[in-house]
C-alpha cells in the first residue's frame, strides 16, 4: 500500500473524528452557557428575596436539556437539586445531588445535601452529609460550626 492510498483512507476517518469532537465540544459549551444563564437568574431572584415558581420550573426544563447535552457536567444535577430545594421539592433535590456526587463527589454538594437533609428535619442525616463536606474540604468546619451556633443562638432566643 501506497502512502497516497493510505492517506485516502485515513484522511476521511480523521475528518469523522475532529467533526465529532467539534460536535461534542459544541454540546457542552451550549450546556454550559445555559448552566450560567440559569446560576445568573437564580443568583439574581434569590438576592433580590423573590422566588418565584415559575421561573425556578422553566430552569428546570433548560437544565435537563443541558444535562443531554452534556451528561457529564456535574454542575447540572447540582444545579438542578439547588431549583428543587428552592421550590421545597426535597426528594427531587436530593436525587439531583446525588446525582451529582456520582459524577464528582465534592464538599460543595455535600454541603448542599445536608442543608437539604436540615429542611427535611433529619438532623442525623445532615449531620452526615456535613461530616463528608469537612472531610473532603477542611475549610468548611468553621463554617459549620458558625453555622449550627448561630442555629443554636437562635433556637434558644426563640424558646424565651
């Protein structure tokens, strides 16, 4: 076999493969810019002390579509449990950021299943997810112990 003939045969398979990297690559950037325009959106509603129903369904139905686009992300379940928990569907909320741990277990998401698991008054369960979230990432036990003794400042204000 020539060098021409081989050429000929595998210039096609290289185009093959670079248009479906592209193509990939293409998914994920429209995953992820429809991750930001959805974290925007929220960041902005939530500032602003306004939650609004509607528009935390309409970033669901965008984050799925993501999510398909790029089943990989692991922003997307994370931010998919953040609309639940923000609608107060706590199931939903915990599937997502479980989710989530199975693509990369992180403290951050650890964090967010045991302030889930806090709504939901299991205490032993956020006790746990809040265990892991310090045991991945040190710096967070200071805020969890600001956490739980302003928790506990507050509880005994309101028992007075």
């Amino acid at each position: 076999m020539t060098g021409r003939q081989l050429f000929s045969i595998l210039l096609p398979i290289a185009l093959v493969v670079a248009g479906w990297q592209l193509l990939h690559a293409i998914k994920r950037w429209e995953s992820s810019l429809v991750a930001a325009e959805v974290e925007q959106n929220s960041i902005a509603m939530t500032s602003r002390g306004v939650i609004s129903p509607p528009i935390l369904s309409r970033h669901l139905e965008l984050l799925e579509r993501a999510g398909e686009l790029d089943p990989t992300n692991v922003t997307i379940p994370l931010m998919r449990g953040s609309q639940h928990f923000l609608l107060r569907n706590l199931d939903a909320a915990l599937r997502a950021y479980g989710e989530a741990l199975a693509l990369e277990p992180r403290a951050e998401i650890y964090l967010n299943v045991g302030r889930t698991h806090m709504m939901a008054k299991d205490e032993d369960a956020a006790a746990e997810a809040f265990q892991k979230a310090v045991d991945l990432d040190h710096k967070y036990l200071r805020d969890l112990r600001s956490f739980f003794e302003r928790r506990r400042r507050s509880g005994s204000r309101d028992q007075s």
